[in-house]
C-alpha cells in the first residue's frame, strides 16, 4: 500500500510538471504591465503569471500568519 501511494505521487508530480512545461511552451509571447506609471520589462506570459503565483503563495501564508497572531493577541486574557 505504502509503494502504491508512493508511485501515484510521482506519477501526479510528473503530471503535474508536464501540465506546467505545456503552459510555458505555449505561452512564449512577450507582453509588458502597465500599473500606476511603472512599466515592467518584457517578459513572456508564462513567466509573468508565474511570477505572479509564487508571490501570492508566499503573501498569503504571511498575511494569514499575521491575522492569526493578531486575533491571539485579542483573545489573551487579561489577568
């Protein structure tokens, strides 16, 4: 059971990163944002929305780690 868990992992991994290297292969035109006056370089799609993705997975752990210690910060008795 331990080894059938095991291979249906990599096998999902390995799906996984062709699904990804599919996105970037098909994504290659190069595009510029526009936000508030400051441009960014040209870059392909897929980095772009890459880019994106790893910053919202490290800004949400942080925010939500940050509300969680606000909210034991209010619920401390006060003896």
């Amino acid at each position: 059971m331990r080894n059938l868990k095991g291979i249906l992992l990599a096998v999902l991994i390995v799906l996984l990163v062709l699904a990804v290297l599919a996105f970037i292969l098909e994504n290659q035109q190069s595009i510029s944002l526009l936000f508030l006056g400051w441009a960014s370089p040209q870059l392909p799609v897929s980095a772009t929305i890459v880019i994106a993705l790893l910053t919202g997975m490290v800004i949400g752990p942080c925010v939500g780690w940050l509300l969680g210690r606000a909210s034991r910060v209010r619920r401390k008795p006060l003896v």
